[in-house]
C-alpha cells in the first residue's frame, strides 16, 4: 500500500507542476534558460546543458510556424545591446540559424522546454550531428510573446546576458517558432 500511494503522489505532484507551469505561460510569465559559454567538446569533457525538458502546455496551439522577422529582431536587440557595452557585432550565420530552427522546432513539435530533449539530446549533442567544429559556443532559449520580451528576459537573467555579451563570440544563429497566442520558442546559438 506505501508503495501505492508515494506513486500516486509522484504523480500527482508532477501532474501540478505541469498545471503551475501552463499557468504561469499563460499568464505571460517568460520562462528562460542558458547553457552558458562552454569550450569545444573533447574526450575528457562534459557539455552541461542547464536544465532538462521541462513539459508545456498550449493555450489555442496550432502547428509550430517559424517566425523569421521575429528571429531578425532578436539578432538586431542582442548586437544593439553589444555595440551598447563597446563589444561587436556578432555576424548572422546560416549554419547556426539552422541549428536554431531545429531546436525550436523540436520543441514546438514535442511540447517541451530546456536545453536538453526528454531523449537526454543536448546542444553538444545536436552540433556534433550537424558536423560543425565548433570552438566555443552557448545556448539562450525563452518561451515568450515576441522578440522584444525574450529578448528583456535574456538581459534580465545573469547567465542569458553572459552570453550575450561574451567577447569571444563572433556568430550568432537565432530562430523564433510559434505554437498558439503569444507562445514562441527563441532560440539563440553564439559561436567563437
């Protein structure tokens, strides 16, 4: 009976997690995580992705639809606020966009939120499939209304505002994908 009853109260807990969680979305609560700079994978070393996927709720969903002048916003706001601190411009980069896209695809298509996938797929995990050699690399993501919000949400979190304004980076790839009323994915990949 013990038993019986901690699985039912795991599971009730995750159940209200999952409820304050669509709750607070809908609300217009921004949710935001970094995977902050990290160097290039080898043998030796670990990616730490920052959070695992953290399951989500739409509020009138539709099929996930990219949103590219959302995306261009993001790039514009990230390189105002660097050319703001004296850091440069970070340069738009095809291959990052596309490793962007995917991402906040996925997690449109999968109702999920993190860095990591629910199958433990990570950033590193995802450049390494595309073939990129990367040197150095991070990861910001925010579930948001538009690119201004995100973008807010970035700046006013730590880790999100070390990547934006790391000097080694010098590329960035950015994607927005919306899946209802005022729920988008941003996805922002900086490169050395």
């Amino acid at each position: 009976m013990p038993d019986t009853l901690n699985r039912t109260l795991r599971s009730a807990a995750r159940a209200a997690a999952a409820w304050f969680a669509g709750i607070a979305l809908l609300a217009g609560t921004t949710l935001a995580v970094s995977a902050a700079g990290v160097p290039a994978p080898d043998p030796t070393a670990r990616h730490v992705s920052g959070m695992t996927a953290m399951p989500l709720r739409f509020a009138n969903p539709h099929s996930p639809v990219t949103l590219p002048h959302e995306a261009t916003a993001l790039l514009y706001y990230t390189n105002a606020l660097r050319e703001n601190v004296s850091l440069h411009a970070l340069k738009e980069d095809p291959r990052l966009d596309q490793l962007a896209r995917e991402a906040a695809d996925k997690m449109a298509r999968g109702g999920y939120f993190g860095h990591t996938d629910p199958n433990g797929v990570t950033l590193e995990h995802r450049i390494r499939a595309s073939g990129h050699k990367l040197e150095y690399y991070g990861e910001n993501i925010s579930f948001d209304q538009d690119a201004i919000h995100a973008h807010n949400a970035f700046v006013n979190s730590h880790d999100h505002y070390k990547n934006i304004v790391d000097p080694k980076y010098n590329h960035l790839g950015t994607a927005a994908v919306k899946v209802g009323v005022k729920q988008v994915f941003f996805v922002q990949i900086f490169s050395s």
